[in-house]
C-alpha cells in the first residue's frame, strides 16, 4: 500500500485517473464498523474490476478529538489489510476545513475515474454549512458523469446493542475498561512507541506522557504486552503515572543487556 498526502494523490491522479474505488473516514483506531466499510471496499474492487481502491484519511481529526486512539503508522498497518492500493492523508487544515461537499467532489473528479465508494451511515463530508452525506456523494458523482456504486455500510453493534464507534472505544479507555476493546476493534488496545526515547532504571523503560499523543487510560497498573520491531512480544506491567510511563519487564525481556531496544508498541490488556 502507498501512502501519499492528498495533494499527491489529486496531482498523480489528473496525470493518469485511474478506475477508484474509494473510502473516507478518520478510520481512528480502525474498529469493527471501520472493517466492515473496508471489506466492503475490497468486495466493491473486485466486483468493478476497477485498477484502484483508496482510503482517504486526516492527519488530525476534523471534530477534534482530544488524544487519537492511534497513530498514522498504525492505522496504515490495519488499513493495508484490506488490500487497499492508496492511503491519501489529508491535511485537515483551516482552509481545507471551508471546502464544500461539492468542491471535495469537484477535487475527487479530477483524479479518479469514480466507479464505486463505501462508507458509513453516518458518513459526512464538507464544511459545516454545506455538508452532504452518502447519498449526496452518489449524487454529485453521478452529476459529474460517474456511473459509481455507493454503499452504505451499517453500523456494527456491540452484543448489548451499542453502536461500534470511536467515540464509545475512547469512552471505555476513559473509564479503563480496557478487557472489552478487543471485543470493539479485534485488538487489545495498542500505544504506538516509534520513535519514543525511553530510559531504562533497574528493569523498567520509562517514556515521558508528554511524548505520547494517543489517548491514555486513567493512572493505575495494568497487565500489558510489549511488542519489538522484531516481531518479538514478551508481557509486562505498563505503571500509568500523571507524568511518565513506566514499562517493567521480565529478566528475560532484558536480555539485550546495555543494547537498545528496538520498541514497537504496547499493548495494554486490563488494569488490575
């Protein structure tokens, strides 16, 4: 999967459109509803036979969200599962933020030859005051001469009848009920520690909060796998403190002796 910024993307694709097929969300921590729209989207790809399928994300969130559930390295890695050729990142800037839902389409329609899109029910897209939906996407391609299928997927639902968002994962790591995450994305919650400096003091790895811009759970213990960029994992306990976290390791997960370790992530299970 390439990753491009959105700019990119628009240029390369006035150059030589291609037959799309296409997504758009945040896609923050890629949960069961984001899989959904993504299978979805592989199925549409198939299906068109089209030479393309893109996702279109946001460098930050556009509504704002105070501490993301993932970082761009690991969303991309979720995403690429779904065979999708194209991750564009868009710069969620002021100005991009005034773009209509016809101007996005106007953009969209001069790089791609549009032949089929999957996205929420809740999907909208544009500024504010002239939004559309996914239906308006339908429509406004269509207008733009684009025989292009829209989905649109419904929501997953936890067991209990809960809508599957990243607005209630963010509500349970608030609360720290951290056991039911992999019930919501497939995963136990994972903190992204490329490229985070860490000291070591007597068999612990201590990185500063400050450096970490995921959403935390509240301050308190927790039962935790440390992830290498070997692919290697051994657990541990994750020590949540107001200004550090502090990551105690086995003796074994220590063998590299004074080599640094090469840290992928942390996945945090429950909190004891």
């Amino acid at each position: 999967m390439r990753i491009l910024s959105f700019s990119e993307y628009i240029d390369e694709g006035k150059k030589n459109p291609q037959r799309t097929v296409f997504s758009i969300g945040v896609f923050d921590g890629v949960h069961f509803g984001h899989k959904a729209i993504l299978e979805d989207l592989r199925r549409l790809k198939k299906e068109s036979g089209a030479e393309c399928s893109a996702v279109f994300t946001f460098s930050t969130n556009p509504k704002g969200r105070k501490g993301d559930l993932d970082t761009l390295r690991l969303r991309a890695e979720n995403i690429a599962e779904y065979d999708v050729d194209v991750l564009a990142v868009i710069d969620f800037s002021t100005d991009f933020s005034m773009i209509t839902a016809v101007g996005f389409v106007d953009m969209l329609s001069s790089s791609m030859i549009a032949v089929g899109a999957a996205v929420g029910d809740d999907f909208r897209f544009g500024n504010p005051h002239e939004e559309g939906s996914g239906r308006d996407l339908g429509l406004l391609l269509r207008r733009k001469g684009f025989d292009c299928t829209i989905d649109i997927v419904d929501s997953v639902l936890t067991e209990d009848g809960e809508k599957i968002s990243s607005t209630y994962m963010r509500q349970m790591i608030n609360k720290g009920e951290l056991g039911c995450i992999p019930g919501l994305s497939g995963q136990f919650y994972r903190v992204d520690l490329v490229p985070l400096p860490y000291r070591s003091c007597s068999g612990e790895l201590i990185i500063s909060r400050a450096l970490i811009h995921q959403l935390l759970p509240p301050l308190g213990t927790y039962d935790a796998a440390l992830l290498f960029r070997d692919g290697k994992r051994t657990v541990c306990t994750a020590l949540l403190y107001e200004d550090f976290l502090r990551i105690a390791l086995p003796s074994s997960g220590m063998d590299n002796g004074k080599e640094e370790l090469l840290l992928d992530s942390l996945y945090l299970e429950k909190r004891r």
